[in-house]
C-alpha cells in the first residue's frame, strides 16, 4: 500500500518528464547544421581517399618502373658476362708474342657475329697499336691515347673488366668499349683486348620496355654520361646527368643497388618518377657500373587519376545540391503537414470533449494515446477508477505502462502491434492494472486508430476503459466450482481414489500412447475376497469402512504416476501400469498382497483367515492395430479368475489364451 504522500509520485514523474516541443524555426536550423557537417565528413572523406588512390596510383607506377629496369638489368649482365667470356678466350686464340705481325683471327669476326650487343672487338698491343680488329680498317692504328686504352693499362689488373665512357669513334659513331688488359707469362704488360657496345641494339632493348607514350629509358656510365636512351631525343649519348641536385647524383650517393625517385629530368627539367639500377655484377669486377634507367613524366602518370577525382568531385558536389534541394522541399511539406495536423488536433479535441460528456452516463474512461510524444490524456473516470486525482495534463505512456501487471503485458504488447499495423480494425482485450491502493484491478479495453499520417504511420489511439473487476471475480469463482465438479465427476466417492469413468479414459488414453510408442500396457485386476459375507456378518456401513482401508493401504504400496489406482466397481479394483509387462505387473501384484497382509485388516467370516486378502488378476499386452484395450481388461479378469479357483489370496497372470477368449464360469468386469 502506498502512503497518502508518496502515492501521487508516479502521477508526478509522469507530468515532469515532458520536455518542452521542439520550435520548428529550431528543428530546421539543427537539420541544417547536420547537412552541413554531413557534407564537410564526405568532402574530408572523398579528400582522403583520392589522396590514398594517388599514393597508391604513383606506387604502383613506380614498381611497374622498378620491374622493367630490372628485366634490362638481367638482360644486360648477361650480355656483360658474355662479352666478359669473349675478352677471355680470345687470348687464347693470339700468339703468345703479341708483337709479332700475324693474320687477323677470323674467330674474331665470327664472335661479333655470334653475340648480338657487340659492335667490334680488337687486340692492341703494349705500344698502343691495334695488331688485330674485327674491323680490317682498324687494324694497324694507333689508340694509345685513348681512354680506354690507358685506362686498362694503367690499372695493373687482368681480371677487372673495364668500361670506357662514351665517346665518338674514328668511325662516327658514339659507343662505349669494355677493354681486359693481357700480361705477358713474365707479369709484364702485353696489351689490351677490348669489345665495343653496339648502341642501336641497346637502344632496341630499352625500347622493348616501353608501356606508355611518355615512359623513357637509358643506359648510363657509372660517371653519369649517357651510353644510349630511348627514345634518341630524350638524352643523346654524351649527355652528362651526374648534376647538382639530379636523380641520378642521388642514386649514386646513396650506395644502393635500386632507387625510386620523384624529381626533374635534367635538360627540360620535366617532373617524373625514375627507377634507376646500377649493373655491377661482383663476377665481372667491373672499374664502372652500368646505370639503367626508367622514367614517366609525372602529369602522365597521374592523368588518369586526376580525371577520376573531377568524376567524383562532381558527383560529390551533385550529391551535395540534390540533398540541399531535397532538405529544403521536405521542410517546407513538414510545414505545411503540420499546420494540417495543428488544425484536425484542435477539431479533435474539440470532438473529443463532446465524446466525453456522452461517456460520464455510461462508466468509461476515456483516453487518448498521442504516439509522436508518447503521452495520453484521460477524462476524470480514468483516473477516479485507478485512485487517482483528475487531471488535465497529457501523462507519459511509461506510467500506464508501470500500472499493466507483468503476466498481461506480451499479451497487450502483441494485440497493439498488431492493430497499429493495420491488421485489425480495433483492439480489444481484458488486463489487470494496479490501483492506486495496491490491488489488481480487472478492465477491458477496447481501443482504435484515429488518425494516420500521409504513409500510413499511426498518430492518434482513442480507447475506453471498462471496470470488470467485479465480473472477473464471478468469472474465476465459476471456472473454480468447474473445477472441483470435474474433478469429483473422476473421483468414487466412497474411497477417495479414481473412479471407473478415470479408468475408462485413462486406459483408452494410455492404449493410444503405447500404440503409438510399441511399449506394452499392464493392469491389476483386484477382488477382496469373501467380502459379501463380511457385508453379510458386519453390515454395509462396516463394508464400506473396509473397502476405504484397502483403498488406503493399495494407494500407499503403488507407485505414482506410473502405478495408478481405480476403484472398478464394487469390492474390485483396477491397478494401471503404464509401460510394464507381465513380469513388472507380477512384482506390482505380490507388492499388493503382502501390503495387504501386512495390513492386518479383520475379516471375522473369512474362511481363509481373520485378515481381510484380495485375489488379483494380472495382464499386459503391446498394444497393436486391431485389438481393442477391453481385450486386456478381459484376460485380466481371467487370470483373477484362476485365482479365485485357485484359493483366493493369490495372483495369476493371463495366458496368451485369456487375451482371445472371453472366460467362462465368471462373468467379463466390462459392463
């Protein structure tokens, strides 16, 4: 029970958690704001992810570069080490004095034309005077103050493979020479061999590697002048990249083998991404590296990633207008949707206070659910039927809520659901809500829909409430009486056990069950014997005394739910074994009797002993499509039968025979 301070809290509550409505001029100016920091998010957002789509578009470019540098790096070192092998063997094929005058090798000739790369191959001797060439016109002329020449003379190796720079032959052409000096057996220097790289067919390897319009790539000295490029007009042979501030200067600096790069080509200064690798193969003891480099202007690379971002800003900016256009239609049709719904409220409440003056006749209360605040409004009969003191002030929804007892609650929940769905016209339904006093209070509602917006959603719930506490009452006291008069009707009255119409049902329900599950069905068929010469001796009342006894003493042995007990008719008793055969039935029946005898009940006119026994008859059969359960009941009665001419005080099961044939001399239980 609540005391008369506190009870009104919830009431309270319910009026003070209502929060002032939101202004529309305020609602409109917030939805603003949220396009607006909607549209700063997916302009950040598109931001960041065009600059990752660029970080990804230079990278992949870059390795792109990187792995055609490197296929120009494997092809090279292989012409490199095959030259290498060339220089080496064709000392072989010279006399051991280079000095003396002898014919060209024609194994000279014969390896320029067998390795492609190659332009020419000679044999200078110590003096600087080409002895042997591939290349008749050469032969005979003096390089010694050329730089390659020197170079291999001066640098006191037989094995270091030397690369000239570039340089414009006597005949012409520009080319780079890869010389190996020779010794005499005495250490003493005896001349050089060298190969000269023919260029063109450099310049159609780079070539082969080139992907798009704007990729470049070159073939560079280890002192930055360029041996061959591709395209020609790139950088000529002979130009110089080793220069301040150069991608190439910074590869070398760096000592590693590869480098990416971002920066300006020398010359135009145009920006580009470079790969650069330097050729050095520590087998070939090259005195320079050889430097390959690939490159694509920048702009080009990312052209066609620039031309995604202008897509996608336009979307975005499209996207942008079209919600700002939307935003603002919507604002204006919520105006005017409001100023409808402000003027069919007012018709409405108007309707409403008609309403009620008709309702104070006919005992209802009246409310109504505004579903956009959650909140109703009651006349003064709600709330006087709940304790409660009128009010004019719209309650919160959660205070009817707290009120609806716990065990009605899913059921008013899913009928509500289900009616604000359109599925049903109206609801209707009887609940318990809590007084203000503390106790339960039955009433049936009945409520509808009154208003919908333009999309079908729910706005408005007009109901009634009718207190049927009283009928409840009569209704719960009638299903009780019900009750107790089908339970009677199942009950014998004299013994307090079940009655022959509970065994009828409950053999004919169990039948069923083990027909259906193929387990077998046992029943006890008892007899108290010699009891109508204890009725004779003692009298009726005194019989039925007795019957109550035995009763008391069966129902105390047997075992519930599976053991059940029922008085048949008379002085017989009917004993159901649920899923028991034969054997489990013989336990039931000797555990019967030896109650029975333990009982000690008198029986001052029985011929067998002072003390009351019974006869019983034991069967049990599978149930089986076809048979009906009275057969059971049948070979029942006969074995109780046998043993009842077997001396009485006994129990006898049914033969295979007493469940076919119907026993003679005693007439079947079954009526």
């Amino acid at each position: 029970m609540h005391s008369a301070d506190t009870s009104n809290a919830p009431l309270e509550a319910a009026h003070g958690r209502r929060g002032p409505a939101t202004p529309p001029r305020r609602r409109s100016q917030r939805e603003w704001a949220l396009w607006t920091l909607l549209c700063l998010l997916a302009l950040g957002l598109a931001v960041h992810t065009a600059w990752t789509s660029r970080e990804r578009t230079v990278q992949q470019d870059l390795e792109r570069l990187q792995g055609q540098a490197q296929a120009v790096e494997l092809h090279i070192t292989r012409q490199l080490q095959a030259i290498n092998d060339a220089l080496a063997g064709a000392r072989l094929l010279l006399p051991e004095n280079l000095g003396q005058s002898h014919p060209v090798p024609s194994q000279f000739k014969l390896m320029v034309d067998a390795m492609p790369g190659v332009g020419g191959m000679q044999l200078t001797d110590r003096h600087g005077r080409v002895v042997a060439a591939s290349q008749a016109e050469l032969t005979g002329r003096d390089v010694s103050r050329s730089a390659y020449f020197a170079t291999a003379r001066d640098g006191g190796s037989g094995k270091t493979l030397y690369v000239s720079p570039p340089f414009r032959s006597v005949l012409g052409n520009f080319t780079t020479v890869l010389s190996r000096a020779l010794y005499e057996p005495d250490g003493s220097f005896a001349g050089v061999v060298s190969a000269s790289l023919d260029v063109g067919y450099f310049e159609v390897v780079l070539r082969s590697v080139l992907y798009a319009p704007d990729a470049r790539a070159s073939l560079v000295h280890g002192a930055g002048i360029v041996i061959v490029s591709s395209p020609f007009e790139e950088a000529p042979p002979g130009t110089d990249l080793d220069q301040p501030g150069s991608m190439f200067r910074a590869h070398m600096a760096s000592g590693r083998a590869h480098s990416l790069l971002h920066g300006r080509a020398v010359g135009n200064g145009e920006p580009r991404m470079m790969a650069m690798r330097s050729v050095a193969p520590p087998a070939l003891h090259l005195d320079q590296p050889l430097v390959v480099r690939m490159g694509r202007h920048s702009d080009a690379v990312l052209a066609p990633w620039l031309a995604e971002v202008r897509n996608e800003l336009l979307l975005l900016v499209l996207a942008m207008t079209i919600s700002g256009i939307w935003l603002r239609w919507h604002q204006g049709r919520r105006r005017l949707q409001e100023r409808t719904e402000l003027n069919a409220a007012r018709a409405e409440r108007e309707s409403a206070r008609r309403l009620e003056f008709g309702l104070r006749g006919a005992d209802l209360g009246l409310w109504e659910w505004n579903l956009a605040d959650d909140t109703l409004t009651v006349n003064a009969r709600e709330m006087e039927m709940l304790g409660y003191p009128p009010t004019d002030e719209p309650l919160r929804a959660e205070f009817w809520r707290a009120l609806l007892h716990p065990d009605d609650q899913v059921e008013a929940d899913r009928a509500i659901a289900a009616h604000l769905r359109s599925e049903t016209p109206s609801y209707r339904l009887e609940h318990r809500y809590r007084h203000r006093d503390g106790h339960w209070l039955w009433v049936l509602t009945h409520a509808m829909v009154m208003q919908r917006n333009a999309r079908g959603k729910p706005l408005r719930v007009v109901g009634t409430h009718l207190d049927i506490s009283e009928r409840k009452r009569s209704q719960i006291e009638l299903e009780r009486m019900n009750a107790q008069l089908a339970a009677l009707s199942l009950t014998d009255g004299l013994t307090g056990v079940a009655n022959r119409r509970q065994f009828d049902q409950t053999l004919a329900l169990e039948w069923a069950r083990d027909l259906r599950n193929h387990q077998p069905l046992a029943l006890l068929m008892l007899d108290v014997d010699h009891f109508k010469r204890y009725n004779d001796h003692l009298g009726h009342p005194e019989g039925d005394a007795a019957l109550r006894a035995v009763a008391q003493v069966l129902s105390a042995c047997l075992r519930t739910p599976v053991e059940k007990l029922m008085r048949y008719g008379g002085e017989e008793f009917a004993v159901l074994l649920v899923d028991a055969d034969a054997q489990a039935g013989a336990r039931v029946a000797q555990r019967c009797l030896d109650a029975i005898a333990q009982a000690r009940l008198p029986h001052p006119d029985s011929p067998l002993s002072p003390w009351i026994s019974v006869s019983i008859g034991v069967a049990s059969l599978v149930p089986q499509p076809g048979i009906a359960p009275e057969q059971l009941v049948m070979a029942a009665d006969a074995a109780l039968y046998r043993a009842k001419q077997q001396g009485r005080a006994r129990y006898e099961t049914a033969t295979e025979e007493d469940a076919l044939r119907r026993p003679t001399g005693l007439q079947p239980l079954m009526p």
